[in-house]
C-alpha cells in the first residue's frame, strides 16, 4: 500500500480535518490517468492495459471530489 493510501486511512476518521488531502488524492489520481493514457497510445501492445487503468483512476478521482466533505464555515476551534 502507498503512503497516501495510509494517509487517506487515517483521514477517514476526520474527513473535514483534511480536506487538502483528499483533494490532493483526487488530484493526483487525475494527472497519473492522464500520464497512463498518453502512455497507452504510445505503447500499442498496452493500450488497453493503461486505458482500462486511466477509466479506473479517473472513477477514484472523481470519487473522492464528490465525496469529499464540504468547507466549514466560521473559526477554527
């Protein structure tokens, strides 16, 4: 398991609390789908290896965007 899998791990128990982490997951799932694509039609006999990988990776960024917990407004405690 990565280390920001272990991150997102011990973020689920205070979702709001880190926020930016989950953003960043969601982020980086992102660029590594578009990385993966681009690398699919480069490396024919892959293709459909690093697309299948670039629709996964693209369901868990968006995921994580839906899901993740709406800014709290007011003051910090």
């Amino acid at each position: 398991m990565s280390r920001l899998g272990i991150f997102l791990l011990v973020a689920v128990r205070n979702p709001s609390a880190h926020r930016s982490l989950i953003a960043f997951a969601a982020w980086s799932s992102f660029a590594h789908a578009v990385v993966m694509s681009l690398l699919g039609f480069e490396i024919t006999s892959e293709r459909v290896g690093f697309l299948i990988g670039s629709a996964v990776l693209l369901v868990i960024g968006v995921t994580l965007i839906v899901l993740a917990p709406e800014e709290q407004s007011g003051q910090r405690a």
